[in-house]
C-alpha cells in the first residue's frame, strides 16, 4: 500500500493522519515521472495527488482515501458507531472542504492577486464561523475524546493559517473563535498534530527555497 504525494499538502497529510492514527502508518512516496505523466494519468486521470495504490486498486481523492484506510486498517475507529456524532464528524470534514479550502486557495493567490485578499479573508472567517457554531465546545478534540477523522481533516488546513499569518491576518481569524482557538492550540501540541504541522513546516520551506532558486 503506497500513498503518492507531498506532506505539504493538506489532502496528502489527512489520509496520512488517519494511518497514524490507527497505528498502522501508510508508506508514502513521490511518483516517479510526476502527476502528469502518462504512467500517473492512467491511474489517476484528474492529475491530482493524493493517490493511493493498494495491490490492483488506485484510489483518488484524499477523504476516500481517509475513509477506505479508515475501514482496511487496524487501529481505533476514526468515525464514532453514534449516528448523530458520525455526522457531526462528517459535516465538519464537509465544511473543511466546501469553505475552508477554497477561501485557502483564494489566499495562496493573493500573492499574484493581492485585490481578492479580503474576500478571501472575509471567507475564510465565515467558514471558521461555521465551525465554531457545530462544534461541541467541550470537546478536547474535534468531536469527542480522542483524535478523530475531523482533527485529520482539519490539522492540515489549520496549518497554513498560521504559515500565512503576517502578510495576511489569519491567526486573529482563528483567535476570533474561542472554541475553534482552543481546539486549534490543544491539536497543535498533540502528538500527531506537532508532527503533521512539523513535516508541513519542512514541506513549506523546502518549496519556498526551490521557488526562490527557480
């Protein structure tokens, strides 16, 4: 079972998270010739990472991946039997991705397109809103006791929020939601979550030093 990507990104790291998780972590690796070449394209037509190859099986798409590691591998549930707390999971790994990382994207490009920062910011603030308002603010992860597929979903996207902070305002965003900020300073000091933000952080600079030579 190999996983085909970069820890830099959130999609690559949140199947990653999940096999740690469940301590059983996926073996991850670069794909020789890139994600558009022909060999990746014919496993993997939208050209995108995360890929996971499991024997005969070349699956796309990072929270399928989540999910499938989550039911193939040994380790506690990522996604809790209770019905209604399945969905609250679920509705907050939905929000990361409907709200919280196109406002991520419109961030990245604010370097080329500096104009459409605040609507970006102004985004990025609505969907932590969002998350504020679902979360159960006394739990210590995102929902429940322990790491969950929410935390694996949210952790690397949270990351840039600080990484981007400086330019831009993001950590008052986070700051601006007091359950959002404690769950935040709670995921970065765990275990996993200080490991994904480190190997992040390493992913980052090490992009940002062949951008600067290139």
């Amino acid at each position: 079972m190999i996983l085909y990507g970069g820890k830099l990104s959130p999609f690559v790291m949140r199947p990653l998270l999940v096999s740690r998780a469940k301590g059983a972590e996926v073996a991850l690796a670069a794909f020789e010739g890139g994600i558009k070449s022909e060999a990746y394209l014919a496993l993997c037509p939208t050209g995108k990472m995360p890929l996971l190859v499991d024997g005969d099986l070349a699956l796309p798409e990072s929270q399928v991946i989540a999910d499938y590691l989550d039911q193939v591998l040994p380790g506690p549930a990522m996604v809790p039997a209770d019905p209604r707390t399945a969905a609250l999971v679920r509705l907050l790994v939905r929000l990361v991705d409907v709200y919280m990382v196109p406002s991520l994207g419109g961030l990245f490009r604010g370097r080329e397109h500096p104009a459409g920062v605040p609507d970006a910011l102004k985004a990025m603030g609505e969907a932590l809103g969002y998350i504020e308002h679902y979360r159960r603010a006394d739990d210590p992860f995102a929902v429940g006791e322990r790491f969950g597929m929410a935390d694996a979903a949210m952790i690397p996207v949270f990351f840039f929020l600080d990484a981007l902070d400086g330019p831009m305002p993001t950590r008052a965003l986070v700051a601006a939601r007091p359950g959002v900020a404690g769950w935040w300073e709670r995921a970065k000091a765990s275990p996993l979550g200080a490991q994904a933000i480190a190997e992040q952080a390493e992913g980052l600079k090490a992009m940002m030093a062949a951008r600067a030579q290139g």
